[in-house]
C-alpha cells in the first residue's frame, strides 16, 4: 500500500552524563509531553500506535521496558508494542504498521539510562552467544580493533579521526542537548593519551542519560493537525553476520546496500546524520554512502557529542526532521547502528512535505 509517512513532532532531552536520582519514567515523560504539545494532542491514547526502543540488560532485569510504559498511562488500553533495540527500529516499525493500513498516527520513543552499569560490558551480550558473549568483550575494545585494521592498512590515518572529532564539538557548540562540545584543534586532540589503543577517550561516544520521542502519521494526519511536518520517504535497513571473523570490519557492506535499495543517491542530500559511536566508524560510513562534498554531515554533533543508548538512532531522525521543518534543508538522512562494529544499519530518508 503507497501511503504517504510524515514526521510531525520530535523531542529529544539533554545527554546528561548522570541522571541521578531520576528513573526511566522521569527521563521520558518531558519528552512525550513535548511531542504531544506540538502537534496539539493530549496522551498517547490519542494516537493509533505506540513503539517504544530500550533494552533491559541495562537495568538488569526482565522485562524492565515495562516499567517505561508507565509514562504512558495505564488506562485505557492502547496498541502498544517494543522493540530490544534503537528506537530508531521501533520507527521502522511504526512505519510498517501505518503501510499496512492498520494506524494512521504512530508515538515512538527511544530511552536508557546508562550510567549507572558498565555500559561496554553490557553491550558484550549483543555478541555471537557460544564463542563471542561468554569472553565478555566489550564494545570499545572491538572498535579499536576495527579501527587498528583501518590504520594498518592505510585507509585512514590518525588525524582524520581527530578531524572527525572536532568537527563534532565544534558543531556540538549550537546544539543545548549535547553533553560534549568546544573549539579543539587536531593537534591538541592528538596530545590526548591513548585509551584503548588506537582509541582515546575522544574517539569514543560518551554514556548518557536519556529519552527522545517522535511522532508520525499519514500526510492527511498531518494536514489534519495542521502541524509542520518531513515526509518520510524511504526506510531500509540490513543487517551482517555476527561472526566478526568473516566480514571486512574496515567497510560497511550492508549500509551500503541499504543506500542502493533507497536509492539515496537520486537527489541531492542538504545534511546527513550519522550515528557514528566511535571516531573511525564515521570516516566508514561517509565512504560507504558516497556521501558528496556538499553534504553537511552531523550539524548537530552527532553520537560523539552525546550517545543516549537506545535513542540516538531515532534522534538522528528527529535532527534531519527538525532542520527540514526549521527551513535550513530540504533533504536529509539518517542513519541508525546496532551492534559491534557497525553490525546492523538503518536508513531514513526525509523530505520537505
């Protein structure tokens, strides 16, 4: 079914290093009261569809996104589902929902609180279960590894992932939700000590507290609401194998098919925001989309200026859709990861409606 998908509403919190005290309802109910403001609605049960992203093993428990549902409401009932993941697949699924005829409006949102576990370690259980999960290898020490395959083999060097850094406090500068941001020359990014060679602490998204959420619906939703809206006009995403041993860590194979399948290349991209977690994994993923010279890449900083676990994806949505509403550009994508070393990805491409 050919159903026209438009973003209408988007909110995002502060990266915060450290909650405190706050709880995962706490950290997304401000978010949710934003979306609903924006397009003049009062709760979720005013929507057709919710889709929520999280992942228990951050808060060791069972079942824990259920407790997250409680910013929803309890009553009365609605069609609510989850995704053990970036919220940016629970959009995915948002999507497929409203195509299938079965909604016309869709709520998603993306939560995690990170700080209080170690969240590399926790990130090991996303690894191949019999040979990878039980030497518990955390998420850092497999980036450095990718990232010494690339340095090794001369396709990146050094400085281009201090470039890269810099580029993303510097554009972080602009963005109030960012928890890293500043005017740092490559030079001095470089002088930096070595975290887990070849990484410095630079290199690595840090962990942040946090929610977004984002609400779509059809194009006559949205004229219905008479709200500002991005048409969602391609969504893709593929997945590789988890055995690292048998894919090329230094390229991105499945970004690049997903690319093709949307044909992204078929006009020009005004911005692109790339969930990036590590420094060298950006300079991939340009080199995989063909990204041309115009496109302005992460305007909002990216992951690098602040990483909420299980939001960023959707909230590299929500940037592309913010800056088309604003007037500042009239395409843009998206692009969401899960998994070591760029694993799995997502993209969305956003038009001016």
């Amino acid at each position: 079914m050919d159903i026209d998908i438009c973003i209408v509403a988007f909110s995002q919190s502060a990266c915060l290093a450290q909650a405190g005290a706050a709880n995962e309802v706490e950290l997304i109910m401000p978010e949710l009261e934003a979306v609903y403001r924006q397009v003049g609605i009062s709760n979720a049960q005013d929507v057709d569809f919710v889709c929520s992203g999280s992942c228990d093993y951050l808060q060791g428990a069972a079942f824990a996104f259920v407790s997250g549902v409680d910013a929803l409401g309890a009553v009365p009932p609605i069609q609510e589902s989850h995704v053990e993941m970036d919220a940016a697949w629970a959009l995915y699924e948002a999507v497929l929902k409203i195509r299938m005829g079965h909604a016309e409006s869709a709520l998603v949102y993306g939560f995690s609180k990170s700080s209080p576990g170690e969240l590399p370690i926790v990130l090991s259980q996303q690894l191949d279960p019999y040979y990878l999960a039980p030497q518990w290898i955390d998420s850092i020490s497999l980036a450095a590894l990718q990232a010494r395959l690339m340095l090794d083999r001369g396709i990146i060097e050094l400085s281009d992932m201090a470039a890269v850094v810099a580029s993303s406090r510097r554009c972080a500068i602009e963005n109030k939700k960012a928890q890293l941001s500043g005017q740092f020359s490559v030079s001095d990014l470089l002088k930096e000590p070595e975290y887990v060679s070849p990484l410095r602490r630079a290199d690595c998204s840090p962990i942040s507290d946090g929610a977004s959420a984002m609400i779509i619906c059809t194009k006559s939703k949205a004229e219905e609401w008479n709200v500002p809206f991005a048409r969602l006009v391609g969504i893709d995403h593929r997945i590789e194998t988890h055995n690292l041993g048998m894919r090329d860590l230094t390229t991105s194979h499945s970004t690049r098919l997903v690319a093709e399948a949307l044909s992204i290349h078929s006009d020009s991209l005004d911005i692109a925001e790339l969930y990036a977690p590590f420094s060298h994994q950006q300079l991939i993923l340009e080199k995989s989309l063909e990204l041309r010279p115009e496109t302005d890449i992460n305007p909002s900083g990216g992951v690098l200026a602040g990483n909420l676990m299980m939001a960023s994806g959707l909230s590299r949505v929500g940037e592309v859709f913010d800056r088309i509403v604003d007037g500042k550009a009239s395409r843009g994508l998206a692009h969401a990861t899960s998994g070591p070393c760029l694993q799995h990805n997502l993209l969305a491409i956003l038009e001016r409606g």
